[in-house]
C-alpha cells in the first residue's frame, strides 16, 4: 500500500508535460471544490429554513403532550398528578382543555379551538413572548387572549364595550332539545390581548381559563383534555413517556413535538432530501471530469506503468496508484470547497448579507452533521469515479 501511495502523491504534486492534462485536471479539482461548497450551502440554507419554519410551532408546541386514547378527554385524579410531579426529567407540566367552538361578534362568527389553560401553561410555553397587543389574561375569570388572523376576522377590539365575544358550545348529554337555546351553552368572554405568531396559528386558538372552560363544557375538575410538559434538557424522553403510560394505565397518548407536527416535519425532511439528491447528481457529473482527468493521466504515464510492470509490479498495485489519486483529490477539493462554504456560511450568520425583506436575512445554521454528509458524499462518489477510471489499467494497455 505504501509504493502505490508514495506514486499517487508524486502524481498529485507534480504537472504532466502535457499541458492539456494540467487544465483537465485543474477543471476536475475546481468541478469537486465548487461541488462540495454548494452542497454545504444549500445543506445550511435548507436547516436555516427548517429551523425557522419549526420556531412558529415550538412557540406554541409542548415537549410532550398526553392526550386520551379514546375520546376528547380522560380524569386526573390526586394521586395520578403526585406521581407525575414526581417524575425528575419534567420541570413543568400545565392541564388543558382544548374544543372546537363557535365564536360569535355582532354579525360575524368563525369556527375555531378554545384552549382553557391552568396557572402553570406559561412555564411549559412561552406565549406570552408572542403577545402582540394587550396582556396576558388573569386566572378564574372570562379573560381570553386570541389571535391576531382571528381578531382581523371578527374585528374585534380589545377596548370594545359595546359588543359582546360570546362562545358557544353544543350541549352535552342525550335526549330532546326543546328550545334552539337549548342547545347550546354560551358564555360572554372578554378579548384581553392578542398574540401574533404566523398566519395559521394567528386563527387557531382561543385562550382562556381552564375552569371556565370546564364549565363552559360541564366538565368536573378532574376532567382534561390533555395535559402538556416541558422537559429539562438532556433527558431521556423514551424514560419520561414509559413512566407517563404507566401512570396513566396506557390509557392516554404521549407525543412529542416532532409527532405533534408530524406532517411539518416529514415535509421538511423530504425537501431536504430531495435537494441533497439534485446537488449530489451535480456533483457526480462534475466528478466524470475526475474520471477522464485520470483516464488521461493513465494514458500520460503509460511508459512509466509499463516499465514499473515490466520490474514486478502487479495490475492490481498499478490500478491502486490512480485509485488512490482520485481519492486523495476528491478529499482535498472536498476539503477545500467544505471550507469555503463554512466561511460562506458563518459570514451569513454573523452579518446577514442575502435579505428575504428588508429586516428578515435568509436563514442558515451551521450544523456539523451537514461537514460530514458533504464530506461523506464527496469521498464515496470520488472513491467510484477513481474505481471506474483506475480499471483503465490492465494488461492489454501496457502491452
């Protein structure tokens, strides 16, 4: 292994006498730095945007959330909720009840979530951050925080007095309805301040205190529709969701907040994939310019291979000299194109050169597990092309 190393590095430093040759494989080099540099942008740009995208659910989003395997609710009792405050990798937890409702503002109504929420739904999420006008709501009262999308489509006002928001539920249980009013219960809530988040999430939900949402649904105190947890950082999720279901006699669903957006998040993976399989098809065909570079080389040495044939050395430790050369510059020109494009990168980081708008830059992350999907890409395929070009020699050639 040493001899054909030794050869492949004197190819590598050295220029052929053909000046052709030298352009051919300046041409391959660049073609594999270019290469490298691009996949690593696009591999940043496209965690940037999943970053972003994913920041508008993790404002709204637990870490872990129960909610009832079967119906729209299941009871806690006392000593359920002791275990759970029990459990070391939670630093917080928060009951829910969450019900599509009917909300109705003078002539106008619109279809959406209400989310009754207890004191400690501000320690598991950080809403208030996203309050864009008002207040947070105080506890046991008819209080609500609602969305920016849905208070532009009720144009309701945080300062109106003169209309009331009322809400509307079907009312549970069997039998006849006698009357239209019967049929549902209703309660007048009051708009203290609204949240902005983006413009599906801005409509959703409705929040209110978790009593009067109980009461609203006639509930009993120990009735929720899930509950929502904030984990410490570095725990074993796997653990958290084994002592959840145990608790809670796999009765409830236990999701975390890749489960909770799923289809967000198989979305984003699949573009990510996609856009790794276009630039890696780009730089397999920058790499047959590697592979005619080391055709040509093969044909520029072939008095030297046939002299090194003709003292000893076998086909296989002959193939082995430009295998190992193609492999060696695909390294180096990955290497090199890998640190230009963390250079381009960090220097979007930091100064936030390329703007989508005027105050929003073009997201990227820098991600160590992009440097070694690029690097692994840029081997392998160069270690392919060198195999398919080193197979050149053979015996037929040198003769």
């Amino acid at each position: 292994m040493n001899f054909p190393l030794y050869i492949a590095k004197r190819y590598i430093r050295s220029n052929s006498k053909n000046s052709a040759i030298n352009i051919i494989n300046r041409i391959a080099s660049m073609g594999i730095i270019v290469g490298a540099m691009a996949l690593f942008v696009v591999l940043s740009v496209f965690s940037g945007l999943k970053v972003f995208s994913l920041s508008f659910s993790n404002n709204i989003d637990p870490d872990l959330k129960i909610s009832s395997t079967l119906g729209k609710s299941f009871t806690i009792d006392p000593n359920q909720e002791a275990q759970l405050k029990k459990i070391k990798g939670i630093t917080s937890y928060s009951k829910i009840i969450e019900e599509r409702v009917l909300f109705v503002y003078g002539d106008k109504q619109e279809v959406t979530y209400l989310k009754g929420v207890d004191e400690n739904f501000t320690k598991v999420n950080p809403i208030k951050n996203m309050i864009y006008n008002g207040q947070w709501l105080e506890y046991n009262t008819a209080q609500v925080v609602i969305g920016y999308g849905l208070a532009q489509k009720l144009s309701i006002g945080l300062v109106d007095f003169n209309t009331n928001l009322e809400v509307f539920v079907p009312t549970p249980g069997r039998g006849g309805i006698n009357s239209p009013e019967d049929a549902f219960n209703k309660t007048v809530i009051y708009p203290i301040g609204v949240y902005a988040i983006n413009e599906d999430l801005d409509s959703k939900y409705v929040f209110g205190d978790l009593r009067m949402a109980q009461d609203l649904l006639e509930y009993d105190r120990n009735r929720i529709s899930g509950i929502e947890i904030k984990e410490k950082l570095g725990t074993d999720e796997g653990l958290i969701t084994d002592q959840l279901n145990k608790i809670f006699k796999n009765k409830v669903t236990v999701k975390n907040r890749a489960q909770l957006n799923e289809s967000l998040y198989k979305m984003l993976n699949t573009e990510n994939i996609a856009v790794y399989l276009i630039f890696t098809l780009v730089i397999i065909i920058a790499l047959f310019n590697l592979i005619g570079a080391l055709i040509m080389m093969i044909l520029d040495k072939k008095g030297n291979l046939k002299t090194l044939f003709n003292l000893g050395v076998e086909i296989r430790s002959l193939r082995m000299i430009f295998l190992l050369q193609g492999t060696l510059l695909s390294f180096f020109g990955g290497l090199i194109g890998l640190a230009l494009g963390i250079i381009v990168v960090l220097l979007q980081q930091h100064f936030e050169w390329i703007m989508i708008t005027s105050t929003l830059a073009y997201p990227v992350v820098f991600l160590a597990e992009n440097v070694i999907i690029v690097m692994g890409t840029i081997i392998v395929l160069g270690f392919i092309a060198s195999l398919i070009a080193s197979s050149r020699v053979s015996e037929k050639l040198l003769e």
